[in-house]
C-alpha cells in the first residue's frame, strides 16, 4: 500500500500504548477487514508530527479480497487524515522497509508575509531574509557517503550512539522554490468574476513563496533531515557558510550544526524499491 496522511495528530508512525500513530490505524483497520492477526510494516518510522504522500506499507493475509477492494475498505474506515492511495499484491518475499532502495523527503519553509491558515500545519514559516543561493550551494556538499555524526540526533542512549554507524549515503539534496502558477493574465479570457476569483486564489495561498529543501537518501539517521535542513537555514542566515559543511562532517558534533527544525515541515515524499519484486 501507498499510504499519505496529515501527522499533525498521531505520535508518528510506529505503534505506542495508549496514543494515536500511523500504524496502530493501519493495524486496527486491517484486522476488521480480514477478522486475522495482522501486523503492518511500514518503509520508514516517520516521527511524531511529520507528514507523508508517499509512505510504503505491507501486509501477509489470506483474505481473497482484492488490491482494490483492499483499498476501498481501508479508505471506508480509517480517519480521514490518512488514505491508502494505491494498492497491489506483491511476491512474498517483499518487505517494504528491507527492501527500499531510497527514499525522498521534502522540508517546506514559507517565505511569504503571512502563512495561509490552509498551510500552517505543513510549512516552517520563516519571512525573513535569506541568503538562497548559499543555502543551494551547501545542499550540494551532502551529496555522497559521508559520516553524519553532527547532522543526527541522540538516540537517547549512549550506548546506542556509540554502536551505531553514522554513515549514510545522500544522492541528492536541492533547495528549489516551486514554481507559480500561470499569471493572473492567464484568466483574462474569462468572465471577470472568475478572472478576479482565481487571482484572489493565488495572492491568497502565496503560491511561489515557498522554499523547499528536498532529500533523496538510502537511509536517515534520527532527525537527520530536520537537522540537516536546520544547517541549510543557518546557511541562509548567514551564520553559517557552505563551506562549514565539510568541517561539521569532520567535527562529529551535533552542537556544532543548526539546530533540529520542527517536524510539521516534514514530509515522507516517495519510496524507491527494485523492481524483480513485482509479482
């Protein structure tokens, strides 16, 4: 399953006691549909917060129900703010964790005076200047293997820290603004009320005043993304220059990057998986 939802109200993805995640409603749906003991595995534990269009799901069952009957009942009985979006039968060898290849993430900063109350959940509203072209040259510096020590989070454990290997490998990472809409001027060949609406629709939702961070990678440390998008904002600032990336990698100090961004920003864009696992 294709998964997206709104993770303004749940505790991230992974399944917690007595709180809301991803998961659990996956899980909870699944074993209504099918009346048989189901676990559901998701590509990636997106945290508490953090938004996905393109989370990747699977299942084991014996139900006789189809991809698109499967899609159909989640959809009836999940909450709104999560939908399956596609649905197949894969080969049982398929893990959607194990086997992703990459993934790609989006951090949405919004650049304009006023942040739509349509986007408040999904955007960091930051209106000051900002240096943009710096920041898209120190994205650049993050390509490649490196050791991300200084661009991750603890993971509460010392011991845990020190096991684990902080390198990861990032095949891509761009700042862009996505583009606007046609001009207002597109619309003049429509009655004037309507030419008026969708002018008032463009002023309105700032359409070309975001900044978008975007982050293709094998696999993330804990917080990675956040941090490393916290770094670039620095960079932004001023604070920081591109070239103080290749030092942080050599300093191996979480202390030492920009601070860890809010995760609402946050968005699972897209799963990558070989293709020998269709069935």
């Amino acid at each position: 399953m294709t998964v997206a939802y709104d993770g303004t109200d749940f505790a991230g993805w992974q399944i917690q006691p007595g709180v809301a995640t991803i998961q659990g409603a996956l899980v909870e749906v699944a074993r209504k549909i099918t009346q048989e003991r189901i676990l559901v595995y998701g590509a990636g534990r997106t945290d508490s917060g953090v938004h996905a269009i393109g989370q990747v799901a699977h299942f084991r069952t014996q139900s006789a129900l189809t991809p698109q009957q499967f899609q159909r009942a989640f959809n009836a009985l999940l909450p709104p703010t999560i939908r399956v979006v596609h649905c197949e039968e894969v080969g049982p060898d398929f893990h959607a964790r194990w086997q992703a290849v990459a993934k790609t993430y989006a951090y949405r900063i919004w650049r304009g005076r006023v942040v739509p109350p349509f986007a408040h959940r999904y955007v960091l509203h930051y209106p000051f200047p900002l240096d943009e072209a710096a920041m898209a040259e120190a994205a650049g510096r993050f390509v490649g293997e490196h050791d991300f020590t200084s661009f991750a989070a603890s993971s509460g454990s010392e011991e845990n820290d020190r096991d684990r290997n902080p390198h990861r490998e990032v095949l891509s990472c761009t700042v862009v603004r996505p583009a606007a809409p046609p001009a207002e001027s597109t619309w003049a060949s429509s009655p004037p009320e309507c030419a008026a609406a969708m002018g008032a629709l463009q002023r309105f939702f700032g359409l070309g005043e975001e900044l978008v961070c975007v982050i293709r990678g094998k696999s993330f440390l804990r917080y990675m993304v956040r941090k490393i998008v916290g770094t670039l904002l620095e960079v932004g600032k001023g604070r920081l220059t591109p070239e103080d990336v290749t030092r942080l990698f050599a300093l191996r100090d979480r202390s030492k990057s920009g601070s860890t961004l809010p995760p609402h920003g946050l968005c699972l864009v897209a799963v990558e998986y070989p293709e020998p696992w269709r069935i």
